[in-house]
C-alpha cells in the first residue's frame, strides 16, 4: 500500500486526475458488463425456431417464447409477430422504436472509455513535461549547490505520469472496442432476424398493397364483383 502511495506521490499532480479517470474508468466498465448481459442477450437459435413457428401458423407460441427471453433480438421478433395485421411501414417503424430502447442502454457511458483513452495519455504527457521541467530545474542547481536527489525526483515524476497515462489509455481503449464491436454485433443480428421473420410473413401471403397483411375476405375478386353486380334488366 505503501508503494503505491509512494508512486502516485512521486508522480505530481498530474497523478490525481489520472487516478480519478481510472477510478470512473473501472466503474464504467464493471457497470457495462453487467449492462451487455442484461440488455445484450442474442438467445442462439431463437430465430431458427420462432421462423419455423411462423410458417407453421403458431403465431401466439412464437410470442410466448419472444416474451420469455430477453434482449433486443427477441424483443423485436415479438414485435413483429403482434403487429403482424399491420402495414409494413408501421411494423418497421415499431421494430426500430423496440430496438433503439436497448442500443441506447448499451451505448450508455461508452463515450466516457473513449474520452479517458484520449485523455489519460496527453495527462501522461502533461506529467512528463512537468517532470522534466523540475528535472532541469534541479540540473540547473546542482551546478551550485550540488543536489542529485531533486534531478532524480524530476526524472521520476515524468517518467511515473507518462506509464500511468500510457496504461489507462490501453486499458480503456481495449474494454471501448470490445463494447462497440459487441453493440455493432447485436445490432446486426436484431436487425438482420426482424427482417427475415417479416420476410417469413411475406412468403406465408401476408403480404398485400404494401403490407405485410393479406385478409382474404378484404378485397373481392373482380370477377367475383361483376357476378355479384346489378344486372341489366331483361328485355321484355
């Protein structure tokens, strides 16, 4: 404990918004992981089943098993399966509204990773100019009063700064990548599985005048509308 007491002293100022950024930086990340198994879920194989569901007809099982699970992936293929009656505009529109609720979640604090790594090595570099500055400061005085130690304490500070910049900027852009590619990955597939199953819809016949609902009783067949017409009266 006393090590690192020793090393953040050592380093100067610059040490403290360093620790404080790391602090924030471990917080985000734990709070993260927590966040992605929470909201992030993509079930493996729920879109295989819930298709097949579909073009059997077993519209409300498909549902049940949608709402049972969590994530973006099964909240959106339950949206589209309840609104199924609906034009397609409206079922897309709907889809994004349910998948936007779970990326801005995910996309929560992230900014804050990719701000740390920008700024966690120019501290580093701010402490190393610090350092060097009292470094030849202290040169300057050994030439008179013959003080090594202050030279030795000036070269550290810099050198203490510059590492702890260096490695929460490492730290920090590894975890922000991490979670982006995870973001990007999830919402591929939910994209990528609302629009299969809506495609599902479409080859099963609900697909009419741009919709994805096709009521058989809806629109008469023409030919079916002249028989049932008003006849010509007879001639007499």
């Amino acid at each position: 404990m006393s090590n690192i007491v020793h090393f953040i002293h050592g380093g100067g100022f610059v040490m403290y918004p360093l620790l404080l950024l790391s602090i924030a930086a471990i917080v985000v990340i734990v709070e993260r992981l927590v966040a992605f198994n929470q909201y992030g879920q993509v079930p493996m194989g729920l879109l295989g089943i819930v298709i097949a569901q579909t073009r059997d007809g077993r519209f409300d099982e498909a549902i049940d098993r949608c709402e049972a699970l969590s994530g973006p992936l099964a909240a959106c293929l339950g949206t589209v399966l309840r609104h199924r009656e609906c034009p397609s505009r409206e079922v897309e529109r709907r889809v994004e509204e349910t998948g936007q609720e779970f990326f801005i979640r995910l996309e929560r604090f992230l900014p804050i990773l990719d701000t740390t790594t920008t700024i966690s090595p120019l501290l580093g570099l701010l402490g190393t100019i610090v350092g060097m500055i009292g470094a030849f400061n202290a040169i300057a005085s050994t030439i008179h009063h013959g003080n090594n130690d202050a030279v030795l304490a000036g070269v550290g500070e810099a050198l203490y700064a510059t590492a702890t910049g260096l490695v929460i900027a490492v730290v920090c852009f590894a975890a922000y990548n991490y979670f982006a590619a995870r973001l990007r990955y999830i919402t591929a597939e939910t994209e990528q599985g609302a629009t299969k199953l809506i495609n599902v819809l479409n080859e099963r016949g609900h697909a009419h005048r741009g919709g994805i609902t096709l009521d058989n009783h809806a629109a008469p067949i023409v030919g079916e509308e002249k028989n049932h017409g008003v006849q010509a009266p007879s001639r007499a």
